[in-house]
C-alpha cells in the first residue's frame, strides 16, 4: 500500500540543518524520515509516553558482560 505525501519546504538554521545531515547519514535514514518520525511523534494524543524499547534490556550487563539472556532482554522469546 503507498502513502500519498506532499512535499513542502522547511528552512532550517545551519546548526540544526547539520545536526540532521549528520544524523541521516550516521542511521542511514533520510533526513525526511527523521523529520517526519519526530513530527508524528510530537502529534501523539497526550497518554502513556512510548518506552525506550533498549529499557527492556536494563541490567542486561552485568560485572562488565553482557548477560547470556540478551537476546530476550532486547527482542523477547
């Protein structure tokens, strides 16, 4: 299924326009996507906040190694 989109043009600071570049390249995700992700993501009706998917996996390491069990610490049965 294809999503229509609409284009438009936003000016950024050259900081913050960077800061994006950067981003983009070090996740390899568009700097559209990134812009789009954090838009939707402030557009979320107020309620539970989404959780840190990697919290699940809080106290995975322990004395300095990673747990046998971090397969389902991060990813479940």
């Amino acid at each position: 299924m294809s999503m229509s989109m609409k284009r438009t043009t936003v000016f950024l600071p050259d900081a913050l326009h960077e800061n994006l570049r950067q981003e983009a390249f070090r996740t390899r995700v568009s700097m559209a996507e990134i812009i789009r992700l954090r838009l939707e993501a402030g557009t979320r009706p107020p309620g539970k906040p989404r959780r840190d998917p990697l919290a699940r996996a809080e106290g995975a390491v322990r004395h300095g190694r990673l747990s046998q069990n971090i397969d389902e610490a991060l990813y479940g049965d």
